[in-house]
C-alpha cells in the first residue's frame, strides 16, 4: 500500500517495485469507487502481476 500511496503522491514519477525494488513499477487504478480500490501492480523486472483490492468503508449518516 506504500507504492500506491507513493503513485498517487506522484504519478508521473518512478515508483519500486514491492519485491524486487525495481524502479519502473506499473500502477493501474481499476477502481470501482465507492465501493473498493482495485490496483492491478505490474513489475517487468521480476515479472510481478498482483490485484490488490482495498474495500472503502461504507457512507455513514451524520449524526444528528
């Protein structure tokens, strides 16, 4: 979850791979809002390929 978080920091920078930390870590945002984050990770020096999916909490109602 750090890549991620480090991808969405900045987008067009060189992020590491999680497992070999490899630079060049590719970061796709396949989410389906609100009601998970998708990420598919792809790393072509150690051949990584891995969905990860964050489910979002649900809306609350404000509390009156």
């Amino acid at each position: 979850m750090q890549r991620i978080a480090a991808w969405h920091a900045a987008p067009d920078s060189a992020v590491a791979c999680p497992v070999c930390d490899a630079q060049g870590l590719t970061v796709l945002d396949r989410s389906a809002r609100p009601y998970a984050e998708w990420y598919v990770l792809v790393c072509n020096a150690c051949g990584l390929e891995h969905t990860l999916q964050i489910p979002m909490a649900p809306l609350t109602p404000p509390i009156e």
